[in-house]
C-alpha cells in the first residue's frame, strides 16, 4: 500500500513526493522491484521512478534534480554539498568490474595515444581508467554507453569501455578483452571497486534521509527474497540479456555490498576518491556522509 493517509491522521505526515532516478538496467530494476511492484510499502512517501543513463544523472545531481538518485561513485565529490550518499544500494564490483575491450589482440602500451570510447566523463569507469592509463595518455572519446562496442567495431574507436550488460556480451560481437578495471582495482588495493550508489539530497533533513534510505535497503532485501519474481521484472530491462546472463548480473551487482557497504565497502570508496583526488582527477573530498 503507498502512502494511504486516514483521515484521522495529522496533515503533518501526508505523502511527501519522491522522484527515485535510477538507470534503466537489469541490477537498479531488480534492486528497485519491491518498491516499484508496490510489494514494500512506502509508507508517507509517494514514490515515483525515473529512469535515465547513468551519465544523465550525474549531470542532473550536479544541478540537484531529483530528491534520490544513483550516481557514480567517481561523480559524488562533486554534489557532495547536496547530496548524501545511502549506505545501501551500491554497485560493488568485487574483482570485476567494467571491461575494457578492443576488436584485435593490443596490450595497454599499445593503447597510447589511441582513441578509447568510454560512457560518460562522470563515471566511476572513466576514472579509473583514467588512474590505470593516466588522463594524458589516451584520447577519450565520450559516448553513451550502448554506443561504446559500436564505436570500436566500426574503427571510430581504437578501443571502448564497457559498462552494464556489455561486461557480459562483448565476445559475442567479437571483441576482446584487454583489461577488467574492477580485477585491476583488486589486485592493486586489495579493495572491491564501488562504481555507484544512490545519494539523497541533504534539503529533505537528515530524519528523511536515514527513512529514505531504510526504504531503498527493504526494497533491496524484498527482491532478494523473491529472486525470481524480482528477476522476471527485470529482464523487462535487460537489453538483450537472456535470463542466465542477467541472473548473473544481478548477482554480480545486487548481494550484500547492496544490502549495505559495510566497513570494507565504505573503505573502499575512502580509497578510490582519495586517490582520484591525489591524482587531480576529482575534488578533494572533505569528509564522506552517509544517511
């Protein structure tokens, strides 16, 4: 039930309207299932979904479009006035992580001064690729996410950065992988990657925003208790995925790091935008909030 007030209740707790911006993929639809199928009851708040690419919504955080929205994790420094970050709902690549692939058989010298398509100058992949390769060493050339393995396939692109679906389907259309960031990430800190997470604009109040992230996290729990209903709505949004492939997406980006960072995942985020920062890829980030 969504937001039904009686008519003895005060006006004080009526339906307060919250637009949830989220990415139209197969991990943020299972994660927000329990919410969006009505099956985890919002309780004051009238809930509504957007959906729009990951890059999309980095930009409109920069601006404090929406009330809840993901956001790359490389992105947060920059709204971090606005914005606190949920401690749920995180993207945590545990030892994968996006993909970067070529058409032919190349090492990472080879890749100097090519041109690499990558999805987005705001995301948490860009980044890291820009630590891996360093921002001066490579071309980037910056396209939305299901145009990137287009990009290297017709020669426009020397190589390409893969996020989403396209970490699982890139052989298919005959690419190769050359680096798996979120490998490279672990073997180097000894870290999971945190590529994304949900922030929660910080004018609601700080009451608002634990309520607010309380409901994402049962939204979560919900799905993972009904794995296969929650699957079956999200393949609605699997952009070619068959329903191996994108229980296997799920399970890579929707399990406990989810559910919350914990101490690893928060460290983690510690890690990655400190050494952005040391890096002058990204603001320095005075202190990290959680709701």
């Amino acid at each position: 039930m969504q937001c039904v007030i009686g008519p003895a209740v005060s006006e004080a707790v009526s339906c307060m309207r919250i637009r949830v911006a989220h990415s139209p993929d197969v991990d943020d639809a299972f994660m927000f299932y329990g919410l969006a199928s009505g099956n985890v009851d919002s309780g004051r708040f009238q809930v509504e979904h957007v959906l729009e690419d990951i890059q999309t919504l980095n930009e409109k955080a920069r601006q404090g479009v929406y009330e809840v929205t993901a956001i790359s994790i490389a992105a947060y420094p920059q709204v971090a006035g606005q914005y606190v970050l949920a401690d749920c709902g995180g993207s945590v690549g545990d030892g994968y992580g996006p993909v970067l692939v070529s058409a032919r058989q190349v090492g990472l010298k080879g890749l100097a001064g090519r041109v690499i398509a990558v999805p987005g100058a705001l995301t948490t992949a860009f980044l890291v690729l820009q630590l891996l390769l360093g921002k001066d060493n490579f071309r980037p050339l910056v396209v939305r996410f299901d145009r990137v393995a287009q990009e290297v396939l017709s020669g426009r692109a020397d190589a390409g950065l893969l996020i989403h679906e396209g970490q699982l389907t890139y052989a298919e259309q005959g690419l190769r992988c050359v680096v798996d960031l979120g490998k490279w990430w672990k073997n180097k800190t000894g870290l999971p990657l945190p590529l994304g997470g949900n922030a929660i604009r910080r004018d609601l109040g700080a009451t608002v925003c634990r309520e607010l992230s309380e409901l994402i996290r049962r939204s979560i729990e919900y799905g993972l208790s009904n794995r296969a209903a929650a699957l079956e709505y999200a393949l609605r949004f699997a952009r070619g995925l068959d329903a191996q492939q994108a229980d296997r997406f799920v399970g890579w980006y929707v399990n406990e790091w989810t559910v919350d960072y914990g101490p690893v995942g928060r460290e983690a985020i510690h890690r990655l935008l400190d050494t952005a920062a040391a890096a002058g890829l990204t603001p320095k980030l005075a202190r990290l909030d959680f709701a």
